[in-house]
C-alpha cells in the first residue's frame, strides 16, 4: 500500500515487480505467510548524511547524501553511486530496489544497493569534484568494505570521481582494497568494465532477436544519451553491423541519418563534455533537435523511423506518446540500458504489441555483473584480458536473457520478459531470505 505519495519513483518501480510476482504468489504461499513482500520492499538500512565542501570562490557548499542498503540475501551490497541534482531519497531507494532483482539475475553473489547525492557536477572545477568526492567518502567510509557494500559509478560518477573517493578511502582507513569498482585501469580496475552496461544491452537486444533468427545486422537503431552506457551501446551497434541513428543529452537529441559518428560523439562528451549542439559544427546533414522543442507528450528522439530502441539516459524517458510513436514508426525491440527508461503504460504498450522487450534490470546488468568480475580480480589479485571479460559478459548476458526467457514460458506469458525477469530475480532472492531465517 502506498503511504508516501512522495516517493513517485519508488512506488513505481516496486508497483512494476509486484504486478508481475502475481502468479507465483498465487501458487507458492509459502512466501506470503513468510512476509517476504514486506520485509522486500523495506530497505536494510538507509543512511542519509551532510556532505559539506568548499567551492573555488571559498563558500561552504552543502549536498544531500544517501546510500541505501536495500538487501544482502545473496551477497555484500552492490550498486552504483549517481551524482546528479535530480537526485532524492525516493530515486535512490527506486534505484536500490532495481537492484537486488537485477543482481540476483546475474546469478553471481551480490545484494543490492544504491547511492549517490544531489551534487551537480556540470560547470565544476577538477578541484571542486575531488574536495566534493573527499567529503562525501568521509562519511560514507564508515558504511562500505570489500566484503560489506561495494559501490560503483553511475550518472555522474566515472573514474575520475570513483578516484578521488578511493584516494579518500584509503586516506581514512589506511587500506587499499577493493571497496569500489569501476576504478582506474591503473590501480586495480577491469578491463571492459566501462564498456560493460553499453555491450551488454546490445548483447541482450542480439539474444532477443535470436530466438527468431534474427540479428541486429542492417538494422537502423535509435539510442538516447550521450554518457557512458549510450557511447558503449552505440559503439558495439556498430561492431555488430547495425547503424545508431540518433543520441541525446539534456540539451536535445541528434539525429544523424548516415549514422552517429563516435569518435565525434566521444570527443564531445567523453572530453570536452559539451552539449551535443557542437555535433552540428561538423556534420550539416545531421538535425539537432532542442529540449524545447521536443513534444508536449514525451522525446523527439523517439519520433524517428527505425527498426530498434535503446533508452541509455534516464528514468522515465520513454512516455505511452513515445512508445505509440515507436511502433507506428517501425520498431520491432527495445533494449533498455538506462535503469525504468519506460513509464508502465509505454511499457505495457510493448508488452500488448508483443515486440522484443528488454526490461532493464535483465538488459542492462552487464555493468554490475561486470563490477563484480572487477572484484573478483581485485581478491585474487588477477587481470583478466579483454577477451577473457568480454567472452564472461556475453555469457552472463545470454544466462539473464535464458533464465527471463523459460521464466516467462513457464508461466504461460512467453516472451514476456518483463515477468521472467522479475519471478525469476525474485525467486532467487526470496529463496535465500527464507533459508536465512527472518532478518
Ligand atoms: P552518464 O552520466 O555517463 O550519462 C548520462 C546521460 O544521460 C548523459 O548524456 C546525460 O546528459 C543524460 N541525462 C542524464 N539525466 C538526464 C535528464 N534528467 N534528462 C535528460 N538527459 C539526461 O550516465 P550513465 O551512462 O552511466 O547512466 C545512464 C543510465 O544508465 C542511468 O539510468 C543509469 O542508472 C543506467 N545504468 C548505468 C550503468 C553504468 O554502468 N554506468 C549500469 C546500469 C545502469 P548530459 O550529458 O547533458 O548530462
């Protein structure tokens, strides 16, 4: 029952899994007269802390931080930190939830958890970011450890923060040991695991359209953002033969229809960290479409011809309008990258017009799946090659398309993955909870 109307995203999210967990609720009452939904859809702990700094011009600046430690049935907590001024207790605690269900599909030993702050890093000093980094994990320190709750990147957070809040554990605890992941490729990072969340949504999506011998090869795609999982998702699109059409951020949407140019899009966002209007300099057949400009009723870059979708920037950014859009326009499968990119009723709109559809706790688990390879290599002091992580990734990400898969046609709803993903991440969290007694 919803007793905080506040906490929008949260419902959400928990609202989409419960509607799903309906038939094997039905048929194993065990879990109900053991309380699990109760005891799931309430965190461990949450920790909502001060992070005070100080800016360039020498005024004291004050953010929000939060870490909610959502579950460890199945292992230490494990999920990313997002630095973005969006940021509140209620999108933490969505993220947290998404979590557990998506960790516990990768089949490898971690709970789930999130974090983050309502600090902005767009316009920030090198300094400012490393004494905002230092603040916060003077905190959060206290919190986390390589066998306790292992946080990771996300919006952003990449490897230049996930340095500077290192340095600072390190500083404080005295230990180098492998408390966060997505590190520096220098000190104790993996190979592939910034690549991790954007091929493993294009592994996924290349799953899907397998089970009816089909590839991506040929195929025009529409991706949103311009961040870390889109310039990944885009590059392995290209790799495998399909042509990107489209990326965003949140000044607006290019659309370029010979295909995006990465080393372009990487230039901009990856170095100069720029609003993707600079595309235009270089490319006069390609159309930018302002934020202003966009719809009433959802994205422009959702309104373009293409036979496939792959959301990579934020929650909700797919409305009903948009999906409607989508299938007019053509699009057989949409692979999420971006964690709840789709409202429920766009999502229901997938489900009803029975395309391919990657919900993202299964589509976009490469990346934590990956983290958690990165600490398996820290623990036994190991580096793995690319291909050794990649060949993993695949692996994993073709395990999670499987296990959805037969989840969903053994509850009758095949190709329903939204079901399979949720019984079948429920199910192994909610089986590990009752074998460890009521805590
Ligand atoms: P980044 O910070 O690298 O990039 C985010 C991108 O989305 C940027 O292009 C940003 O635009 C855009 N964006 C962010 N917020 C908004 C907004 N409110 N409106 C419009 N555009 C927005 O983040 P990631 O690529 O790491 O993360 C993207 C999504 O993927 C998130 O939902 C994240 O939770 C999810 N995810 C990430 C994983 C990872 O390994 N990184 C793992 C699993 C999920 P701009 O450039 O203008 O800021």
């Amino acid at each position: 029952q919803q007793t905080s109307p506040a906490q929008a995203e949260f419902y959400q999210a928990v609202e989409e899994v419960l509607d799903s967990l309906a038939p094997i609720l039905e048929s194993n009452t065990h879990y109900q007269q053991q309380a699990i939904i109760q005891r799931l859809v309430e965190p461990e702990r949450q920790i909502m802390f001060r992070v005070p700094w100080v800016d360039d011009q020498g005024n004291i600046q004050v953010n929000k931080g939060y870490r909610v430690e959502f579950n460890s049935a199945l292992g230490p907590y494990k999920g990313g930190l997002r630095f973005h001024p969006s940021v509140n207790a209620s999108i933490i605690k969505f993220l947290g939830f998404e979590q557990i269900f998506k960790n516990a599909l990768t089949g490898l030993p971690i709970g789930g958890a999130k974090g983050g702050s309502n600090f902005d890093p767009k316009g920030k000093s090198d300094g400012e970011i490393m004494r905002f980094c230092q603040s916060f994990m003077t905190e959060l320190y206290r919190h986390i450890g390589p066998t306790t709750d292992v946080p990771a990147g996300d919006i952003g957070v990449g490897a230049r923060e996930i340095g500077y809040m290192f340095g600072q554990y390190k500083r404080l605890t005295g230990r180098y040991e492998g408390v966060l992941t997505g590190k520096s490729l220098l000190w104790g990072g993996s190979l592939v695991r910034k690549e991790a969340t954007g091929y493993g949504v294009v592994y996924f999506a290349e799953n899907m359209l397998a089970v009816n011998n089909d590839s991506l090869k040929g195929k025009h795609c529409l991706v949103s953002g311009s961040g870390n999982v889109a310039i990944y998702a885009i590059e392995k699109l290209y790799q495998l033969g399909a042509t990107p059409v489209t990326c965003s951020d949140s000044t607006g949407t290019i659309y370029h229809q010979a295909g995006i140019d990465l080393t372009l899009l990487k230039q901009l966002k990856e170095q100069s960290k720029t609003s993707l209007k600079a595309y235009l300099e270089y490319y006069k057949d390609a159309q930018f479409i302002a934020l202003g400009d966009y719809p009433d009723d959802g994205h422009a870059v959702w309104r373009f011809n293409a036979d496939a979708a792959f959301p990579c920037a934020t929650q909700n950014e797919l409305t009903l309008a948009d999906a409607q859009a989508l299938l007019i326009n053509g699009c057989k499968l949409v692979s999420e990258g971006a964690n709840m990119p789709s409202t429920q009723d766009a999502i229901n709109a997938f489900i009803e017009a029975k395309i391919c559809y990657g919900p993202s706790k299964a589509a976009n688990a490469g990346g934590v799946a990956t983290s958690q390879l990165e600490m398996a290599q820290n623990s036994s002091m190991q580096a793995w090659s690319f291909e050794q992580v990649d060949q993993r990734l695949q692996t994993i990400m073709e395990n999670i398309f499987q296990t959805a898969h037969q989840t969903a046609v053994a509850f009758e709803q095949p190709g329903n993955l939204v079901l399979g993903a949720n019984i079948a991440g429920f199910k192994r969290v909610a089986d590990a909870m009752l074998e460890q007694g009521i805590v």
